[in-house]
C-alpha cells in the first residue's frame, strides 16, 4: 500500500517524496526504486522512522505500516511533531483501548490528521452519495454493500493472516465498510449482529505453529440511531465477479446502486486492453416509473493505473495535499476512523459469540 501512496503522489504537483523508512530492507529497496522511478530522485531512506523524523523537515507523512503499529507511531507523532500533518492508513487501531486513548493523544496535536478511507472516493461510490444527498431516492431506509473479491493477499511477515495483528478482518479489510455507513447515514451505529466464519482461505497455512485465524466471510448487521439499518454481505474468496463491491441506498422513492469492478490488474487481459476491464457502473431505479437507468463512471485511466482501488487513493490525496497547504479540510477525521473500528471490533464479537452487540458512542 505504501507504494500505491507513491504512485498517486507522482500524480499531484506541488509535492515532493522526501524520504521513506521501513524496518524491512527489502520493502524499502523496492518502494525507495519506484520513488526515484517516479520522482527522478531517489528519496532518504531510513530503517527506523524515529529517526527519519527527527532527521527530515517534513511537511505531512504517511503511515501505511502493519496495523498493529499504527497506534504506536502515530501517538509518537503526537507527543513529538505537534505541526506535522499525517495520513494515517486504515484501521487507525486494532484494539478497543486504543480508540479513547488516541483521541486523548490528539487533543495537543495542531496539524491536520486524515484518516485513509479512499473509499469514500471511489468515483462511482462518491456519484452514489452525492445523488443520495440530492434527494434521488427519497427518505433512506437502507443501505447495503456486498464486497466479493480475492483472499488476503501475501504481506510481509504474514502479519496479516491474525486477528491480534490485524483488528481481524472486520477490522481490517470492513472499516472500509463500516466508515461508509457510517458517511452515508449520518448516524452513528447502536447495535451490530454478525454471523462469519473460517470456511475456505488459509486453512492448510501454518506460521511459526501458528494457523490463521482471520474470518473469510460473513453477513454484517448494523442498527443506527433512528432505526434505519445497513448491512455487509463478505466474501473472500470469490474473486470470479465482475463486480468487488456494490453499494444499494434504497429510500422511499427509488433505489439506486454503485457497481465497483474487479481490480483491473487481476482481470485477465486487462492490463492489456484497458478497455476490456470491467466498468463502475451506476443504477438509478426508481418506483415510478418502473426501469432502471444505468451510467458508466470511472476515472481517468492514467489515475486508475496507480493502484487498485478505482482511482480513490488519488482522489484522496488530492484532498488531503489541500489540506496540508490550508485550502481544505480534513473530511475523514480521527473519530470517523475510530467510529469505524468500533463497528468493526464489535462484529469480531458478535460472531464470536454468536449474539448482538451494543456500541456506545466514542469516548462514552
């Protein structure tokens, strides 16, 4: 992911790729020679991002490491860069302590902090709330998503293959989900139910004596305040569809449907003939009259070629780099994040104990 973030900054002007720190020298090695690629320049490279940001004049930095270090990193920033604006990759956290503590953390903190939810901005889904909020369904009643995609793919350590390193996958991979609930409804969640399980990925994989134990699939339930509802249908392991995700706000008046394709890259000829990947697709239904209106929208394929979510990590840090040179504002902020994983922490649970959840509000 963090060489997805490079890719998206060689798009943007006013922006320059300063340095990098991984503790694995080969991640390094690789994102340090697409960077100089990229930028004409290879950038600083460090092994301990300690001392990459007390050696650097840095404007803004990236966290994209395993998700079990955000909270340490980014709560280091707080207490020692108080100026320096950071985007932070989803989940902000994986454990229930930390979401408080990481609020408190940022009180002092004066600089802007974005947390990575792209999806908001994958053009299709962003066309889907904007016609939502122009009244095309009416009063929302419900809002689902299914997302039927590949298995967890390989990461360094195999870090993401357990739940205690990765939130789990309701965590991990679902916030996304979750924070779209969440922008959409304008509410914040009271009650989750999830049924998911371990059924088909992973189960010969074996790590230091360690099996994986990351959910593979599920059914989401969440109950927002005012009793409208929403709904996650999850499958890892149906990577043969035409559509990744899809997104359905049905109101009183219509329905209407952002159709997100397969990752271009893993649809066979794609790369090759760019126009032969599958197409977003935006249906409108309305009751009447009855008769579905479709739209292809999708983005610019010079921007769908930087990584693998349909344009929106570019679309995000244009925003973001708005930000950091004070002409916009933050629109996915620490709580949103954090809203998110509680969602997500939640329906671990619930599927763990095979009964409803209460959510609190943050910081309650």
């Amino acid at each position: 992911m963090g060489r997805e973030h490079i890719s998206n900054m060689s798009l943007l002007n006013d922006i320059d790729l300063a340095s990098i720190s991984d503790a694995c020298q080969d991640s390094l090695i690789k994102s340090s020679g697409k960077a100089t690629d990229l930028f004409g320049k290879s950038p600083n490279c460090y092994n301990d991002y300690k001392v990459m940001l007390s050696t650097e004049k840095l404007d803004a930095v990236i966290i994209a490491s395993p998700n079990h270090h955000h909270f340490e990193q980014i709560c280091f920033i707080f207490e020692n860069y108080p100026d320096l604006a950071v985007l932070l990759e989803k989940p902000a956290v994986t454990r229930l302590d930390d979401c408080t503590k990481l609020l408190v953390a940022q009180e002092k903190h004066k600089a802007p902090v974005w947390v990575a939810m792209e999806y908001r901005y994958i053009p299709v889904a962003a066309e889907l709330i904007a016609r939502l909020r122009d009244g095309a369904v009416g009063k929302l009643q419900m809002f689902s998503m299914k997302e039927h995609r590949f298995p967890f793919l390989s990461k360094v350590g195999d870090w993401n293959r357990f739940s205690d390193q990765t939130g789990g996958t309701l965590v991990e991979k679902c916030c996304h989900f979750f924070d779209l609930m969440r922008h959409v409804i304008g509410r914040e969640a009271t009650q989750v139910y999830c049924s998911g399980g371990v059924d088909v990925n992973h189960l010969d994989e074996v790590y230091n004596g360690r099996k994986p134990d990351i959910l593979d699939n599920a059914f989401v339930v969440v109950e927002f305040e005012g009793g409208i509802r929403a709904m996650l249908e999850l499958c890892m392991f149906a990577e043969g569809s035409y559509f990744q995700e899809e997104l359905t706000v049905i109101g009183d008046k219509a329905k209407l449907e952002a159709k997100v394709p397969a990752v271009q890259r893993f649809w066979p000829g794609a790369l090759d003939a760019p126009d032969q990947a599958p197409k977003p697709e935006l249906v409108y239904s309305p009751r009447d009259p009855k008769g579905p209106i479709t739209e292809v929208i999708e983005a610019d394929q010079n921007i769908l070629a930087a990584g693998d979510h349909q344009g929106s990590t570019f679309y995000q840090h244009q925003k973001f780099l708005a930000c950091v040179k004070g002409e916009g504002d933050v629109e996915v902020t620490l709580r949103d994040g954090l809203s998110a994983v509680l969602i997500g922490l939640a329906a671990e649970q619930s599927a763990k104990k095979h009964q409803p959840i209460i959510i609190e509000k943050l910081g309650e």
